[in-house]
C-alpha cells in the first residue's frame, strides 16, 4: 500500500495550522508513520505562510523533518506570495490536474 499522504491546506486559521496541521505533518514524519508527506498551499493559506513569522517557523521545523510543501501557483500569483513562498523553499505548481489525478485514483488525502 502506497504510504504517502497529501495534505490540501486550504484554512488560513493560525491555531489550526499549529495545533492539527503542522503538528501532526511534523511529528508523523518524526515517528515515520508515513515514508512522505506533501501539504498543498492552496488559497488564504499562501498569505498566512507568506506573512506569518511564527507559521514560517513551523513550516520550517516540518520541513527540516520530512515534510514537503508545494503550493498552487496561481495562488501565489494573484495574492503576491510568490516570492515569499519560493524564499521558504516551497514549490510552486499548477495543482488542478495533480489534485484531480489523486483524488481519482483513491490516494491518501487530508483537506484542513
């Protein structure tokens, strides 16, 4: 069975993403309950870790553990993160094929 899990963050709310979200990407990756996790920047979520010093700090400790981050490229474009987000080592893509693709095929996925 496929241990991968994607996660499509799309809440903005700054205790969710450090007490649910960031939390448990980091300390899964830590214990090695999954081989590789993805959380997907989507939407508000691209200002919040575009603007937020203490979310970037968190982004940073999950990253360091495992964890990789990509966000929606067009999201980035239209709220001006771009920049911040590739400084933090994020990846910018197009998702809406990707997202589709797994969906579609059944693969392990979180929306926050």
């Amino acid at each position: 069975m496929d241990n991968k899990l994607h996660v499509l963050w799309t809440n903005d709310n700054v205790l969710t993403a450090e007490h649910m979200l960031l939390l448990y990407a980091t300390k899964t990756m830590e214990f090695k309950l999954w081989d590789e996790i993805t959380i997907i920047i989507w939407g508000a979520t691209s200002k919040l870790v575009a603007e937020n010093e203490h979310i970037q700090k968190l982004v940073a400790e999950a990253q360091k553990a495992g964890v990789k981050f990509s966000s929606c490229v067009k999201c980035a474009e239209d709220l001006g993160t771009t920049q911040a987000l590739l400084a933090q080592g994020i990846e910018l893509i197009a998702w809406g094929k990707p997202l589709t693709q797994l969906i579609k095929n059944k693969n392990h996925l979180i929306t926050i």
